[in-house]
C-alpha cells in the first residue's frame, strides 16, 4: 500500500502528499510528464532551463495549497464547513497535479502542428480508468478536476482562479519562480510569501471571488512585473523562438498525418524524449539543426512595441522584397492578451480591498494600470542558407534610422 510522501524540491523545499496523492502521482500518465520538459526548446538558449513538468505540478500543488490554507487561516468559513474544506483541498491538490496532463512533447509546438488543445486532452486523460480510480481513491470527482483545469464557468469561482485563472493562478505562481531558477533569470522572481500572506476571498457579483488585501498591492505588482519579464526574457527569447519554428517543420515530418494522434493512447506514447529518438534516423536539415544546434534562422530585428509596428512592417517588406520567402516575421501580441492582468477594457483584472471597499488592481496601482493590456515581440528572422543575416540587419538598421523609411538597395 502507499504511504504518505515528502519530496524535496528547490522552490518550495520539502513538499508533503498524502498516500492517496502518492498513488496519484504513479500513475504512468503522470510520470509521463517527467519527460516533457516545463520550457519546451528554452535549453537551447538557457543550457540548465531542463526542468520538467512533473517538478512543476508538484510546485503548483505545493504554493496552491499555501494559498488555499493562507485563504482559511484568515476566513475560516470560506470554504464552507470543515468537512467541505477539505473536501475542497483535496479536489484543489489534485487539479493542481494534474493540470498539465495533456501536454504533449515540446508543448506548444505540438499543438501547433497537432491541432488539438492540451485542455482537450486533459479531458481524455482524465477518463482513463487509471486516473478515474486512483481519484475516486481521493473522493475527488474527475469531472469537477476537469471544471477547474478548463475553467468551466459553472466550477468553483475561488478554486478555478488558483487552478486556471488569468491572474492568481496557482499554475503561474509556481512556473515564474521555477523558470527564473532554472533559467538564472533574476527579474522573474516575485514575492510570493507576501502576495499569499495578502490573498483575500471577497463577495463581488454574487460569487466569492479571489483577491488581495491592499496591503499586498506592492507584492502584486512585483507579480505582475515578473510575468512580463519573464516573457521579455525567456518565453519569447529569439533562439528559443527560432528554433521553435524549426521543430514545427520538423514535427510536421514526423508526423505527416496529424489525425493519427487523435487517440488518446498513441497520444501519451509520446514525450520529448520520443520525438528525439524518432528523428536520429531522419534525413533533414532541420533535423541536423534541431539535434545539433545549428543556426538556422537568423535575428534580424526585433520590436517590442506597439508603435513599432509601422516600423515593423516596412522591415518585413523590404526583407521580402530581397529575400522572397526565406523571411520569416514572428508576431506574438495576440497570444498575450491578458498580460499582464486582464484586458484594457473594462474586464476586471485582480480585485483588491483597499480602505473598506472592493477596487480593480488598476485603480489601486497606477503601476498595473500602465501595464495592462497587450504587450508585443515583434521579431524578424531570414533563414541563413538563403540570406545573409548581417545585410539583413544592416536593411533593418537603416529603415529604423530613418524612420520607418525604406532605402533604396
């Protein structure tokens, strides 16, 4: 029989799960995600970003749970009796370890090439009869994990924030400290002890609603900086973004038929280590480059903000009229939506009690105020066997200097 656990871990230090939560975590759907790296192809450009996603769940598990138990130590009632307070800590606990279940390898990319979203896998996954039963091990319905992975409108308002919510999600909590890490990235780190110690339930719509305390505004907004640096710096670094084009190329030679994923089983047969191995025997450029680092599309400008884009565009075009297609424009404002804390509209982004009343973070911080809304990587790439990266730069270079303005070459 299982028996209760404790793993160490370098974020949140020793991590307690019950026998239940040890049986959980055996489970081989699980443990798959030992071989799906948290940062996809980020190890190319940060050689110790090679953390996975099994360590990630654990994190989110473990400062989920700190939030949860922060919320009750303030408001004991918050969560109902102490029968359904725990009842709502264990569903919590699972969702949280199992919210990266439908993954598959290098993550994104595979969606892009796959055409499914992870959240539609988790919904396979979590029908599995190995995980049906050890949950049901739990008292925990796999259903109601499956509304707060999805953030289904009709699942627990306070629960589905720390699970899958826009802006205090246990999820981001836990992957901004573990990729700042591993990645040695120190603007991605926050603090969190503060901003947990500040989390609040509140009565807005209705519905209880998660938030914070006016007094953890200022952990908020180191929140709220950390995630935009992190995308700055990392998610959307030039080589990883770079090369995550390359494997799309080459996840779409791998699998010429998309459809025959659909299973679930032929599905989870795959994780990175798979995708490695299957392309050794593989002749491709893009294969060689993949597996040996190899350059293949060059940065020629980047732009990271909005009134650049007019900028960007005539870039775009002058490469194109030299280069033809081996011009590659990478353009990443609209995955970003949210960033940092909602949109700009009238979306409520963190609600904070501040003197007595209930106010959207943007009125209590002019910080977060200024920063919400879109935020934009623009990049420019030209593929290096077709193109001379530096003419590129130099195109570039002299467009920005005028302006805006194209030259004449």
């Amino acid at each position: 029989m299982p028996r209760a656990k404790r793993i160490y871990d370098p974020i949140h230090g020793f991590i307690e799960l019950e026998a239940g939560e040890v049986e959980l975590l055996s489970a081989p759907v699980v443990q798959r995600m030992r071989r799906l790296r948290q940062l996809g192809l980020a190890y190319l450009a940060f050689p110790s970003a090679e953390h996975s996603r099994f360590s990630h769940a654990l994190g989110a598990l473990a400062i989920g749970t700190r939030a949860f138990d922060a919320l009750v130590a303030h408001d004991a009632g918050a969560f109902g009796s102490e029968r359904e307070t725990g009842e709502r800590r264990r569903l919590l606990r699972a969702s949280l370890l199992l919210h990266d279940l439908g993954h598959g390898p290098f993550s994104h990319a595979c969606e892009a090439v796959l055409g499914v979203r992870h959240e539609l896998r988790t919904q396979a996954i979590l029908a599995l009869p190995e995980v049906c039963e050890r949950l049901a091990a739990l008292d925990v319905d796999p259903q109601d994990v499956l509304a707060l992975v999805t953030g289904a409108p009709g699942a627990d308002s306070v629960l589905r924030e720390l699970v899958s919510g826009p802006n205090l999600d246990a999820d981001r909590m836990d992957y901004l400290l573990r990729d700042a890490y591993f990645t040695g990235v120190a603007g991605g780190t926050y603090d969190h002890e503060q901003l947990l110690a500040s989390l609040r339930v509140f009565e807005a719509g209705g519905r209880p609603q998660l938030g914070v305390d006016g007094r953890g505004v200022v952990a908020l907004e180191s929140f709220v900086l950390a995630r935009y640096m992190m995308f700055a710096t990392v998610y959307f670094h030039h080589t990883t973004r770079a090369f995550e084009r390359v494997l799309r190329d080459v996840l779409a030679l791998l699998w010429p038929d998309p459809r025959a994923l659909d299973d679930v089983g032929e599905f989870l047969a795959w994780d990175d280590f798979r995708v490695i191995d299957a392309i050794r025997t593989l002749d491709d450029d893009n294969v060689r480059a993949l597996r040996e680092r190899r350059t293949v599309y060059g940065l020629a400008a980047e732009f990271n903000a909005e009134r650049d884009l007019h900028t960007f565009e005539v870039c775009e075009r002058a490469l194109r009229s030299r280069y033809g297609d081996a011009v590659w424009a990478d353009s990443q404002e609209q995955l970003l939506h949210r960033l940092p804390l909602g949109t700009a509209g009238g979306t409520p982004t963190v609600r904070v009690g501040l003197m007595g009343r209930i106010v959207d973070a943007r009125t209590a911080s002019d910080l977060i105020a200024k920063l919400s809304g879109k935020a934009h990587w623009r990049k420019l790439f030209v593929r290096t066997d077709r193109a001379s990266v530096a003419e590129a730069r130099a195109i570039c270079a002299d467009i920005i200097a005028t302006g805006g303005q194209p030259q004449l070459f």
